[in-house]
C-alpha cells in the first residue's frame, strides 16, 4: 500500500474557496434587474468559422445601469452576434446602430423575481454540497494517516477540528453571498 500523502490544511481551504468563487462566477450570470457585462459571459458566436465568446468579438460596456452596449469590432459580424444574442434565450432584444448594439434590461416582474431567487437558492445548495465534498476527502485523509499512524489520535482531532472551521467559514460565506444576490434580485 502507498504512504498517504501529508495533510495539507492550504490545499483544502483553496478548494472550499474554489467552491465559493464558483457560485459568485454563477451568480454573475443570473440577471437581475441591473445591467452586468458578465451577463453575456456564457455568449458565444460563429465567427471566422469558429465558436468565440463573444468577447473575443467585440467590447461590452455598461453606459447606463439598465444598459449594455456592444462594440462589434468586425462590421461583417455583426448580424451574427445580434443572432447569437437572440439565440442565448436570455430575453433580450438587440437594438442595432451601424457597428453597435444596445440591451435594453427589461423590467422583471414579482413572480420571475422569485423564480430567480429559486435558481439562486440552487447554485448555492450545490456549492455547499462541493464545500461538504472537499471537507470529506480531508477527513478521509485523516483517518487514513491516523491508521497509517503518521499522525496521532490527538494531532487528528485537532485537525479535523480545523477542518470543520474551514468549513464553517465557507458555507458562511455561501450564506452570505446568497443573501446579497437575493437582495440585489428582490430589489425593485
């Protein structure tokens, strides 16, 4: 059997932080009433016979705060990227100007708020559950030294101990995170 490897409490609280950097990055998409540039991160248009995120294609900005403007570099791409715009079923409706492209945010109504809300409470259940994950291998990797006795029982219960902080401090921070999407989603 091969020697277990030395806990390393760094690697898993930079996995925990992982998990919640991932749930901001999914929150980024999730539109609210707000206009955000990460909004159309997941955008991707065919371009030059390739599938390009659509920031490779053009520069996005925010003019207003229920604005996106799009600056298509290319003038032979811009029906394509008003296409793909379209066709990301992200409910918005391009208003092209020569080589420019406006969003115009619509506003959201109380009941698609709450289903927001919903799709939120989602991303972050399945955080907590990769937070949860992580805090698993790490008590596996425990117990595994303690059999192999690389570490002591007293050197394992301080550790595990230490895990469950880690722990602790990342689904508090979900739990914090989440609660300002909320606001910001339920804000009118």
């Amino acid at each position: 059997m091969a020697q277990p490897q030395a806990f390393d409490a760094a690697d898993i609280k930079r996995r925990m932080h992982g998990a919640v950097d991932a749930l901001k990055h999914d929150f980024g998409g999730l539109r609210t009433g707000r206009a955000s540039s990460s909004l159309l991160e997941p955008i991707h248009v065919d371009a030059y016979g390739a599938n390009m995120p659509l920031a490779q294609v053009a520069s996005i900005s925010v003019p207003e705060p229920r604005m996106l403007q799009i600056s298509v570099w290319d003038r032979g791409l811009v029906i394509a990227v008003e296409k793909a715009i379209r066709a990301s079923n992200l409910g918005l409706n391009p208003q092209t100007e020569g080589q420019v492209i406006r969003l115009r945010m619509p506003d959201l109504t109380q009941e698609r708020r709450k289903e927001l809300v919903k799709v939120a409470h989602t991303y972050a259940e399945k955080a907590r559950v990769a937070v949860r994950n992580v805090r698993r291998d790490g008590m596996d990797h425990l117990k595994q030294l303690e059999k192999a006795h690389l570490i002591s029982e007293d050197e394992h219960k301080k550790k595990a101990d230490d895990v469950q902080k880690m722990t602790d401090d990342a689904i508090k921070d979900i739990e914090q995170v989440l609660k300002h999407k909320e606001q910001e989603i339920m804000q009118v």
